[in-house]
C-alpha cells in the first residue's frame, strides 16, 4: 500500500484534533462535572440526558445541512462553522462553575464536534480514492487515538501535579479546556488548506427546496437499496452500544466508586491499544472482507457489555474492559465509515453521511437514555449497559441478512 500523500495525511489530521475533545470529554469531562453537582445527584443521570440531547440536536440538523454540503465550495463553509463552534464552546467549558450551566456548554461542544465530524466522513471521497477507503480511515481513526493523547497527558499532568506550580485542580482542569480547544483548532487547519471539495452536486437556483426534495428521494434510494438499507439497520443498533460505552464509561465507572486515577489510566491504555489495533483491521478488512471484521467486532462488543454487566466490580475489571474495548473501538469505527463511504454516490456524500448520522446519533439516543433510564429506575448502573447487549445482537442479525456485494463476495 503507497503512503499516504498530502490530501489524506491532511484528512487523517483532523481526527488526530478532535479526538483530543472526544477523549477529554469522555474522560475529565464527566469527573468534573460529578464535583460540580450536589451531593448525591446522579453523574450517570445528568450526563446520559445530556449525550441523549447531543444525539438528537445533530441527528435532525446533519441531514438537511448535509444536503446543502453537497453543493460546490459549501462543504468546507460547513465545516469551519461547525468545528469552530465547537472550539469556542470547548474552550468555554473553562468559565462555569455551576453544573447545569457547565452542561449547556458541552451540549453546544459537542454538537460542534460530532456536526464537524459529519463534514469531515464526507470529504473522505475527496481525500482519496476508493481501493484506499477502508485503508486511509483506519488511519484517521488510529492516529487520532494515538495523537490525542499529548493534549490529554499534558492536560492530566497540570490537573493532578500543577500544585507544584501553584495551580489547584480546578483551575488546571479549567485550563486543559483551553489546552484542548487550541489541539483542536491547529489540526483542523491542514483539512481547511489542503483538502478541496471535488465531488458535488449542480447547484441550483432554489436550493432550499431542491434540497428538500432531495432529501425525500435519497430516502428512497436507501430503502430500495437493500444492501444499505440493512447496513445502516445494523449500524444503527451495533454503532449505539459502541458510542454508547465511549461516552458513559468513565460516569460508569464513577458511579461504581473507581477512583478518577484509574479510570484515566485505564482509559490512556484503550486509546494506546485502539492504535495499533485499527491499522491492523484496516489490513484485516483487505484480506478477509469489511463485513467479515464488522461482524467480528460486533461479537466482541456483545461480550464486552456482558463482562461490563456482571463481573465489572472495580478497578481490575475495568482495566481488563478498557482493553478489550480497545482492541475492537478503532476498526468498527473505521471500517463502517469506509464501508458505507463505498456505497454512496460521491456527489451526494454528505446527504448520505447525514443519514448515516442519523442512524448513528439516534441509536446512540436510545443508548445512552436507556443506560440513564434503568439506572435511574432501578438505582443499579449494570441494569443499565445489560440492556445494550440486545442492540449488539440485533446489529448482528441485520449484518448477517444483509446482501452481500461483489467484493463481499471475493473475500
């Protein structure tokens, strides 16, 4: 396989960026938050409401602006805009000291970060070439675990050892918002500079309406299309436990009474793993199939939320889950974007990401309230991840059924 040239080490950059906010988020983030919030209020609670709401607001925009991304030199308007309201948000995380307030904010962030992200998918058929899809992906994906990791560990070092320096916790956790942000901002530039919009749409004269209308015939082109159709079934259910365990592990493991010391640590150890594991299912994905790793993937993810359920006690288990998680978080990721990026019509690539967001962010809806409502329901976090194991298995079967290309075919 050629190295990678300047478009697509440009492209892959950006995930290097906002995987710095993502893991920020999934980790300190929560643990701040639980110290803004009265005693015994709910991390898990607040939290999954507020993910619950990220996923609704970007699942109903994506689409519509997804469209509008499709016409020439909108794509990276789009895409400034939403990564930049989410590095201004990001940095204003750094202000409140009030939790309800501090919420608001992050649901602004991370609507920018997860609506950039969508723009980011679709410039991915601009960035290279289809033979390269599944390769250049899991590139972004494994750099972008590994890359965040400096932001993050300089960010870790300056919360729990800036009273050295006469910087208390809170402040240093304050100032790692900003740390973040500017991560965030300077690996975003590559992308706005060296990677240009070359598939698209005509534009037309009534835009808003050609976009409506568009919108309802790409509805049915997927549900005609029953290869995509029964993919993005089964995105929909597997994509929602994966995103599901990324954003609530960390309040998870707090509700469980894990110190924040190893839940950092155990948490740095998936994102060093999830490096070399998403290049190998990159390679993997060339020589046995994509759909082949999915399913494997998905298996995994099953009996990782089982482990989770009924032997994740402390501090070991949740070691031993943050490796499992790691070796398997990358390549599903990766491998259902490029999977998805093969079947979509390059002109439209943003339309499609869009509705492949929704079927990510709403499943994603469903799963982080369910783990927020049976927690609350029965006062036991394990009730709560029991119930994405279903979502695991449902996710299976569509893969399974799903009709099978050509190139599935060879493999």
């Amino acid at each position: 396989m050629p190295r990678m040239n300047k478009r697509e080490r440009s492209w892959v950059l950006y995930d290097v960026g906002n995987s710095a906010f993502v893991m920020f988020a999934s980790t300190v983030a929560p643990i701040y938050y639980g110290g803004l919030l009265a005693e015994g209020e709910s991390v898990v609670v607040g939290w999954g409401y507020a993910e619950t709401i990220v996923s609704l607001i970007v699942a109903l925009l994506m689409p519509f602006l997804g469209s509008l991304a499709d016409y020439p030199k909108n794509k990276k308007k789009f895409f400034i805009g939403a990564a930049g309201t989410g590095v201004i948000a990001c940095s204003a995380l750094s202000i409140p000291d009030e939790a309800k307030v501090f919420l608001i904010i992050y649901v602004i962030a991370a609507v920018g970060v997860n609506a950039s992200m969508v723009f980011y998918d679709g410039f991915l058929t601009d960035a290279t070439e289809d033979e390269r899809f599944d390769s250049v992906s899991s590139k972004g994906y494994a750099w972008g675990y590994v890359g965040s990791l400096i932001p993050f560990l300089i960010c870790i070092v300056l919360i729990f050892k800036g009273e050295v320096i006469g910087i208390d916790m809170t402040l240093a956790t304050k100032i790692s918002f900003i740390i973040i942000a500017l991560w965030w901002a300077l690996f975003a530039l590559p992308l706005i500079f060296n990677v240009h919009q070359t598939h698209f749409k005509p534009k037309q004269e009534h835009m808003l309406a050609a976009t409506f209308k568009g919108l309802v015939h790409t509805v049915g082109r997927i549900v005609r299309d029953k290869r995509m159709l029964f993919f993005l079934l089964a995105f929909f259910c597997y994509i929602d436990g994966v995103h599901t365990i990324i954003r609530m592990a960390t309040s998870y493991g707090t509700e469980l009474g894990i110190s924040s010391t190893d839940l950092i640590k155990a948490l740095v150890l998936t994102q060093l793993i999830a490096f070399p594991s998403a290049l190998v299912f990159g390679k993997l994905a060339g020589r046995v199939g994509t759909r082949i790793m999915l399913i494997v993937s998905v298996i995994a993810y099953a009996l990782i939320t089982l482990f989770a359920a009924f032997f994740l006690k402390g501090a070991t288990e949740f070691w031993i889950l943050a490796v499992a998680v790691g070796l398997f978080q990358g390549g599903i990721q990766a491998l259902s974007r490029s999977y998805f990026g093969k079947m979509v019509p390059k002109e439209h690539t943003n339309e499609y990401f869009g509705f492949f967001d929704i079927f990510g962010k709403y499943a994603a809806i469903i799963g982080t309230f369910m783990m927020a409502f049976f927690t609350d329901l029965t006062g036991n976090a394990s009730m709560g991840i029991l119930s994405l194991a279903l979502l695991f298995i449902l996710g299976l079967v569509f893969l399974i059924l799903m009709p099978r290309s050509d190139a599935d075919k060879e493999k």
